[in-house]
C-alpha cells in the first residue's frame, strides 16, 4: 500500500518514518520518500501505520492500495 504523509520535507524526516515504522510488527517497510511510504501489512492493520506516522510527527493524508 501506499501512505501519502504530510510534513515531510527532508532526509531525517524520511529516516525517521522508516526507523518508526520498521518497530511495526506484522509490518514490512518498502520504500520511504519525501512524503510517501511503501509498506506490506502482513498482520499489522492501517492503524497501527496511521499510529506510527503519527508518533513519528507527521500526519496520514491518504492511504492507497497498490
């Protein structure tokens, strides 16, 4: 799926959301980028994404099937 992210803007944002989702269980990370994410939910559901972006600093703006 992919996660649209709001307040992203450089490369520590970036590594932020991918050291905070890759503590997700259940979750596979793909790539992250300025203002995107890639991820696989294996038992992890689109709150715990919405929860770990969020705790992350940013904000969700859409989450997409691929």
């Amino acid at each position: 799926m992919r996660v649209e992210i709001e307040g992203m803007s450089c490369d520590g944002c970036v590594r932020s959301v991918q050291k905070t989702l890759g503590r997700v269980a259940g979750l596979t990370v793909g790539q992250v980028a300025v203002g995107s994410a890639h991820v696989t939910l294996d038992t992890a559901g689109e709150q715990d994404v919405r929860r770990a972006i969020e705790k992350a600093g940013f904000s969700v703006a859409r989450i997409t099937p691929e």
